[in-house]
C-alpha cells in the first residue's frame, strides 16, 4: 500500500489480467522522532499521511521499502529502455487536463517519424488505451484498481507485455500516461527519461504553488487547452511564474489539439529529445 495517500492495490490489472506484484522488501525502520524526509515530502510533517491506525515509525518504513525498491526496478526500466533506443516520457497531471486527447494528436502528427507504444494508466476502464489503438499505435492498459499512480513493477510488465506482442518499438518514442494525481506520481521514478506536467487552463493558475513536488519533479510544462482561454479567466504569465518559482528553469509551451497551436514547437521538442538519445546510443 501506498501510505503517502492511503491507496492500496490488490486488483491491478494490464489489459484485464491480474497483476501479481511481489512484495517489498523489509529494512530498518527510523524512529518516530528523526527529522528524516523522504524524497519529495519535505513539507510534510513525519507520519502525515492517511493512515491513521499506524505509527509515524511504521509509515515511514513502509514509505522507505516501496520508494527504494521502486527506484531500484526504475533503473532497471531505464537501462531495458536506453538498450531499446527509446525516449520515455512519463505524462502527469490532474484528471481531465486534456492528456489521452494531447497523446492522440501527437501521435498523428508524429506519424512515420519513428515507431512508439503508449503505456496507459487509469483506475478503472480501457477507455484511452482504445483511443489510443484506433490511431494505429500499439497500447497496453494498466488498471491501478484502488492505486492512485503507475509504479516501476508495473511499467515492467507492462514493457513485457509489449515485448512479447513484438510492439515494443525500437529506436523511437515510449509514451507513459500516468493516473490522473498530481501528488503520488511525483515520488514514483518509473525509468522515463523526463515528466511531462500538463496544466490546462479550465485549472487554477496556483496549481504549481499547490503541488510543488511534481512542477519540480517535472523536465517539461505543457500548458493545454490555450484555445479556450478567450472563454476563461486565466493568465498564463502568471501560470508559468508559479512554476518557474518552483522550478526556475522549467521549460513551457502552450498548446492546443484542436487549433494546433503550438504543436509544431511540441513536435520540436520530442525530436530533439529522440535525437540527443540516438546521439548517446547509437
């Protein structure tokens, strides 16, 4: 279980077949009245998590086994997929920001540039795995069932499950869409090359302010959805200053699927991240 927010597993599932993911491993537990942090909870009080029928000690054990082994598999995803060529991009952001409709746009303009999968995450239905196939490209549906994010385990058997359907793509793009939660992805390393945030602009400017820990955890910002913004009160300056004061350096472009504005810098980016990766790998 995931005692940062309370979420538990048990009934994943990828396309439908039941996940069986191993335990985590046990390690010395730190006492209750450390000042240690984890990664990526520095604001949070020791034992501030929704759980309330456990100790800080226990909590915090339990974080430092799930967090550890996560990253130890991460490197493991991230040294499968550098052997494959691919560029990994792990997209986060709140329900409804416009991700799947984003990944559908992008692969059609992508088109014959390079092969590339989608690894879609939800909690329940195969809904934007099927979006995903009806533009040709080969997906694979993780149903996190109670689970509010995608771990490394699962993008593991996940890339397995390509493998073996001879879809996992060489040399070209691995698009991770993560659960709708801007909170427990954060901590969750999964192998990708970088996080992709996405704010769309039917959300609060102050987002970033809000979940400091995935604008920073973050290598790129897409602002979505610019179309609407003459039916909205939103400033993106001021969207994009929040950000840049968690992040300093965080790169942004605004987008829209429907107008394309936008894109062709989109498109720029995923190329130039393709090309660095082929110019270490090839």
């Amino acid at each position: 279980m995931c005692t940062t927010c309370g979420c538990g597993g048990g009934n994943a599932t990828i396309d439908g077949l039941a996940l069986l993911l191993p335990r985590y491993r046990k390690r010395a537990t730190i006492p209750a009245q450390s000042s240690y942090r984890l990664p990526g909870h520095d604001n949070a009080p020791l034992g501030a998590a929704h759980a309330p029928d456990m100790t800080p000690e226990r909590i915090l054990h339990i974080e430092e086994d799930i967090l550890a082994d996560n990253d130890a598999q991460a490197a493991e995803n991230r040294n499968r997929i550098a052997a494959r060529g691919l560029f990994a991009l792990n997209f986060v952001s709140s329900p409804g920001s416009g991700k799947t409709t984003l990944l559908v746009d992008t692969i059609r303009r992508w088109a014959a540039r390079t092969p590339l999968a989608v690894i879609e995450g939800d909690q329940q239905t195969a809904n934007d795995a099927e979006r995903i196939r009806a533009t040709g490209a080969p997906a694979v549906q993780i149903n996190t069932g109670k689970g509010c994010h995608l771990d490394a385990r699962m993008i593991s058997l996940a890339l397995d499950r390509l493998a073996a359907e001879r879809h996992l793509p060489q040399n070209g793009l691995l698009l991770i869409e993560n659960v709708g939660n801007l909170v427990c992805p954060a901590a969750f390393d999964l192998g990708e090359a970088h996080k992709v945030v996405i704010l769309s602009v039917t959300e609060g400017e102050d987002k970033p302010l809000k979940y400091p820990d995935m604008f920073r955890a973050a290598d790129l910002l897409l602002v979505s959805k610019i179309d609407l913004l003459p039916y909205l009160d939103f400033s993106v300056d001021t969207a994009i200053r929040y950000a840049r004061q968690i992040r300093p350096d965080l790169p942004v472009i605004c987008v829209s699927a429907k107008t394309s504005e936008g894109c062709d810098a989109w498109l720029a980016w995923l190329e130039a991240g393709c090309a660095a990766l082929q110019g270490r790998t090839g």
